[in-house]
C-alpha cells in the first residue's frame, strides 16, 4: 500500500525486553527458624490475566489426574494499549544518516514515530509473604523510570543504541478471601507500566554525500533578471577531499572570479 516493505519487529522486540526485565526473580520460603526450606524460581508467561484466574480456580480431578491445580506463585503479563505520544514527536524531515558502502555513501532515516505501549504485570500468590516479596525485588528498581538501551538494528547498524525509558504507573492488589471456605484463595498484585518506544519507517537508499558547496554572487544593482552579472563563484569543499562522514576535519573555502 505505502510502497516499500519493512519490519522492524519493533513490538516483538519491546515485548521480549520488558519480560527479560522480570525473568529472575525468586521466592524464598523459611521455617519458623528462619532457615530457608526452598527456593522457586517465580515463572513468567504473556497471558492475559482472566486465563490465569480461570485456570487457578479450576478444581482438579485427582481420580483423572486432569485439570492438575496450577501452582503458586507465578506472574504473567500482557500488553494493555499503545497510545501515540505528542510530547516526544520531532520534526518529521529531521534524519539519521549512518555510514554506507563507502566514504563517499550513506544511509538515513527519518524522524521515528513515538508511541507509549502500557503493559500490566500481574503476580499470582497464595500467600502475602510471596507476592510481596516479588512486588519488594521490582519496586526498588523503578524511580519511578529505568532507561534500558537497546541496537534495534544490530544485524545493519550495531553502532546504533536507542534508550527506552520503562515507568512505573501504579500497584494495585486483591485479595479473594471473601469466596467459599473450600475456594483456593489467590492474591494478586496487579504493576502497570508505559514503556516509551519509536517506530521507525523504512531505511533510505544509500546516497552520495555532499562534498561540495557553489554559491554564485552577482551585483545588487542589475535585480533579479537574466541579464545579472555574475562575479565570482564561492567554493567550500571538505578538508582533506576525501575525509569521511566520522572523521575529524575542516573546510576549504574559495572565492573564484569570473569576470
């Protein structure tokens, strides 16, 4: 429809960095002595919130061995909107050149597109001490932002690193003691947070650089008609002529006469 094909896999991409956030947390259980008698790595999965309460409220079939009790605790999250962000919009002619093929090349990429993804982090427990014990190794982290930097394009451009703050937005929990005495009770704390990401349009073509700049001056007095007198050429050219698009350098500026 708009002509040339890309994908960034920018969503995915956003997906796999806030759960990688969440991959290592553990919950300690301890005797009345205070020793610890287990550890448990807390499982994480993108599901939505609604399949883990059905599944947890299930009632197992011991004789069948069908339906087994989901175990506790676990979290889950799931991408709850993504919203375009004005604040964060620059100017959609600004670009991003990279190097190309050779000295004399680049590539470019105009201004991305910001838009905010808010995504919902749900802890499942069967007890207060496991969920805040979850909740207290995230908290701390969130002030209320954390920057990650990421190469969205690693495979073409590794040089390229892209900061993408996450923020904290709020905690929320319940709490379902209020079922029937032979109801699994389960705690939930619900975390929501906004991750700020740009999508990016299509690469350019490569292109040649502009290596040099001709400015022809003529008299004020003749105007604006075909008949202007022109006088002298101004030149301005990189140096050393052959200095690429990363490197140190000056300019050579030269005024030629004409007539």
């Amino acid at each position: 429809m708009f002509g040339t094909y890309f994908y960034h896999e920018k969503t995915r991409k956003a997906v796999a960095l806030f759960g990688r956030l969440f991959n290592n947390i553990y919950v300690l259980r301890q005797n009345a002595s205070g020793a610890v008698i287990s550890t448990i790595k807390l499982p994480l999965a993108y599901a939505p919130k609604e399949k883990y309460i059905e599944r947890i409220r299930q009632n197992p079939d011991l004789a069948t061995d069908e339906n087994v009790a989901i175990k506790l605790p676990r979290a889950s999250f799931e991408i709850s909107g993504i919203t375009y962000d004005t604040t964060r919009q620059l100017t959609k002619l600004s670009n991003f050149s990279q190097p190309g093929s050779a000295v004399t090349k680049r590539t470019k990429m105009y201004s991305p597109v910001p838009y905010t993804i808010q995504f919902t982090f749900n802890v499942y427990a069967k007890s207060h001490d496991d969920a805040l014990q979850v909740v207290e190794q995230i908290l701390p982290t969130f002030n209320p932002q954390y920057t990650v930097s990421i190469k969205p394009f690693a495979e073409k451009y590794p040089e390229f690193v892209e900061d993408i703050p996450i923020i904290i937005t709020g905690v929320d929990f319940t709490d379902d003691y209020d079922g029937a005495l032979a109801s699994r009770r389960t705690i939930i704390y619900t975390l929501t947070f906004e991750m700020k990401v740009s999508y990016y349009g299509p690469l350019e073509a490569e292109s040649a650089i502009i290596r040099e700049v001709n400015a022809d001056l003529f008299f004020k007095e003749y105007g604006l008609q075909d008949s202007d007198i022109q006088v002298s050429r101004l030149s301005v050219v990189p140096d050393p002529i052959g200095v690429s698009a990363d490197s140190d350098y000056g300019f050579n500026t030269s005024i030629t006469p004409v007539i």
